[in-house]
C-alpha cells in the first residue's frame, strides 16, 4: 500500500486558476517495473461543505519521456474500478509519441482501490456472478433477486457508513479538477475507456474550458440513467455474441461448440438449461444456469478471452467440474460500481414494472435472460439522489474524440451515437468494424488506432465521422 503523503491545495481562488501554494510531493511507487511516482491530494468529502471532512485521492504519475507538452489523464472505467495502475497498464501499448509527449496521471476514484474504499462486505457465498449479477429465475421471477437487492443495499450501506452517498460521478468529476490544481495544470487531456467515458464528459461538461484533448473509448449513453445503460447490456451481448457463434463454429473440429453459428447458439442454451436443472459443484462452488450466463457474458468483452469461453463450455459439456473456472474479478468492483449507479440517478422502487421489464426483454433478448432488466440494490438504497445529473451538451471547445467498435457488449453503439449526438460539434467519432469492449490498441485496427493518436500528438481530429 503507498504511504500517503497529504498535499495542502491552494485556496479557492487559486484552484480556479490551476495554482497551488506548494507542488505535490511524490514518492516513488513503480508497478509492475514501470517507474511511477505517487501521491495523493486532499478533497472534500462532500463539495457542499468544502471546509469540512476531507479524503485522499490517490494518484500516480509517468512521466513524459520527451518534450512534454501536457498531462492524460486516465480513467479505466467500471465504475468502481482503481485506476492508479491505469499509466503502468497502458504505458507499454501507447505509442512512443504519446508517451513522449504527455505526463500519464492515474488515480483511484473515490470509493475504490486506496482513496476512501467503501465496500459491502459481501460473504463469499455473493460472490457468485450469478447473485451479483441479480439475474431471475429461470422461470423469470425476480422474487430471489429482489430480496438480493434489498440485502445488498443495506450491507453497502451498513459496512460503509454516511460516506457512502458522496461516490457520485459529479463529486468524482470535481475531484479530477482538484488533480488538475494539484497538478499546476491550466488544462488536462482525459482518457477513459467505458464508464470514463461518461465521467469524462461530465468532466468536460462541468469545465469545459480546462479541457485540452479528450478521448472517450467504449462510450456510455449520455443520459445519466443507470438503468438505460443496464439495458443496453441485452443489446451489446446480442450484437457481440455472434462473433463468438462464427469464431467457435470455424473450429468445430477441436471445439466440438456447434458446427455453423446457429449450433453453436444452442449449444449455450442447452448448457444454460442444464445448469439451471442441476448446477454444477465445483471447487469455488456451484456453478448454475446465470453463473454460466454472466461468465459467458464477461468473457464477450475481448476476442482474446474466447478461448477460455470455449474452455468453459467444454467442460461444463463434458460435466467436468474440475476444468471449471470462473473468475469473480466484477465482485471487487462492486461496492463502488453500486454506490455510482444508486446514487447518480433517481431509480424505481417498484418491483412490479421491474418484472414486467424483465419478461419483455427475455422475450427479446434470451441470451441474457433478462439480466440487464432486473432489480439492483438501487431499488432500495437508503439515500436519495443529492444533485441533477449534470446534462452532457455541445456547449464548449470542439476537442473529444470518441471511438468505438461496432459490436461493444458491455457499451453498444446505439449509446455512443446518443452521446455523439449529445456532444454535438464538440465531438467526432470513428467508428471500428470489430467486436468487444475497448477499441483503441486492442483490436489491432490501424485505421481507429491511427487517427486516435494523431488527435492525442497534434490536436487533429477528423473533419467528419469516420468509420474504419
């Protein structure tokens, strides 16, 4: 764990400005080889009273190798996800012109990793993807899930306390601006991939003017309605899954998935069908029906993860419980993905309408069994929305590019058109004729992958829309 090290921020007058009355004091903290330094920068626990309470955020720096020019600041997502790894993460893929040119600047959001945590101390019984995932029945009732819902609401509230209500977007967004005081910056470029996206155009919808050069990659929906975004898992996983029907049918000799995309298909039904008969006991515990969907869901996000999807469903075919793996990395996640969601936006309490939502988007989504419909801790969090969502418009400075593939299964392309349009003149956007969840370096599209770059070293973006 890094030492923290407390850096007095200037006044208010001087915050508006990006001065400071002393520089920050960083340490050395290197991750994974990679030389970085740390440090972390008091903010207010609630922004309404500034002079109260206070805790740390913790932040990383790499430095720029070359003539520096500025700092990207980066955000990995989730929400709930820590990000002061994100520079050592991301250094060794960036281009050299990047890195040369830029300070990259982590840092754990409030409520994750090393600033503030809350947690909901879960029992390892919940970390099952399919109870955190909150899915139905499989006859598509949300009673059991519903009760889930109500007891994670009050073990995140319980084990956290009051601090709990002030993760919100806004108040992390507003921390992002004191980084940039601390920092001595008058402006920041901004990276963020997946819920960064929507974090950063709050960021730059909230100060527009100290944004320099902003890329959004895998780009949430606007609104800043959690439950839209939820949605919209059903309709990612509809539009990736394919890839994996074609990449699994091709090598049917060894896979022996399915011959042709459609057998493949029911090849994950009929496996989901028989786990929600009689899961399956593994070493890490049952494995059912929604274990099964959620693992199968997660593993859509990379092609470079298909073949453990098909290692998985080969063993549950072959009823080989010992070849069995899943991976609960979403539960460390959770806490702080949980007190986003519930305290961003204003959620239903009632479970009838979450029910009739769930059985229409079985009914149209089966791959997801109505997952991304069903009930969350949300419904029965004790705190109310503090503040407004902050609305994402086209007031200010035309410098955010957003890139994303065309089959996202965790951010569709119908949400980063509605941000598109969102942001207006402000934005462009290049799109990626590829599936999964991060577009730029990941899916080896030269094209996205060029044009990303050239806008982060010199400031140009696209005269219009593209698609690679």
């Amino acid at each position: 764990m890094f030492t923290k090290m407390v850096v007095t921020l200037a006044m208010a007058a001087g915050l508006t400005t990006g001065g400071m009355s002393e520089p920050p004091q960083w340490q050395p903290c290197p991750i994974g080889g990679v030389p970085l330094d740390c440090t972390s920068v008091q903010v207010p626990l609630d922004y309404q009273h500034p002079d109260g309470a206070k805790i740390g955020i913790e932040v990383s720096r790499l430095k720029a190798k070359g003539q520096r020019r500025g700092v990207l600041v980066m955000n990995p997502g989730g929400p709930g996800s820590p990000g002061i790894q994100m520079p050592a993460q991301l250094a060794p893929a960036l281009p050299t012109s990047v890195t040369d040119e830029y300070d990259l600047i982590g840092f754990d959001p409030r409520g994750t990793g090393q600033s503030a945590p809350v947690t909901c101390a879960f029992t390892p019984d919940q970390l099952d993807l399919g109870k955190l995932g909150l899915y139905p029945a499989p006859d598509g009732s949300i009673g059991a899930a519903a009760d889930e819902a109500k007891m994670l609401a009050k073990q995140c509230s319980d084990a956290s306390g009051p601090n709990l209500k002030y993760v919100t977007t806004n108040n992390t967004a507003r921390d992002i601006d004191r980084i940039r005081a601390m920092l001595g910056e008058q402006k920041i470029s901004y990276y963020g991939t997946s819920y960064g996206t929507y974090l950063g155009a709050v960021y730059a919808s909230m100060y527009p003017q100290r944004t320099d050069r902003v890329v959004l990659d895998s780009v949430n929906e606007p609104s800043g309605n959690w439950r839209n975004t939820f949605r919209n898992f059903a309709v990612g996983t509809a539009e990736r899954f394919p890839d994996f029907e074609s990449w699994a049918a091709a090598q049917d000799a060894t896979l022996h998935l399915g011959a042709t995309p459609d057998a493949v298909r029911a090849t994950y039904f009929a496996l989901a069908a028989q786990l929600d008969q009689k899961p399956m006991q593994t070493k890490t515990g049952p494995v059912s029906g929604n274990t099964f969907r959620e693992q199968t869901r997660e593993y859509l996000y990379n092609t470079i993860t298909f073949p453990y999807l098909a290692q998985l469903w080969q063993a549950v075919q072959a009823g080989n419980a010992d070849a069995v793996q899943i991976n609960p990395a979403i539960a460390t996640i959770l806490p702080g993905a949980f007190a986003i969601w519930c305290n961003d936006s204003k959620w239903s309490r009632n479970v009838a309408m979450y029910q009739r939502d769930v059985l229409k988007d079985r009914q149209q989504y089966p791959l997801t069994a109505g997952m991304p419909a069903s009930i969350p801790p949300c419904a029965f969090w004790p705190y109310q929305q503090a503040e407004p969502t902050t609305r994402i418009t086209d007031h200010g400075p035309s410098n955010i590019l957003l890139v994303q593939n065309e089959r996202d299964p965790a951010t569709p392309i119908e949400g980063a058109m509605a941000m598109r349009k969102a942001l207006g003149n402000r934005a462009r956007m290049i799109t990626a004729d590829e599936g999964g969840h991060g577009a730029y370096l990941l899916t080896g599209n030269a094209c996205l992958d060029n044009l990303t770059t050239k806008f982060l070293v010199d400031g140009t973006k696209p005269a219009g829309d593209v698609r690679c």
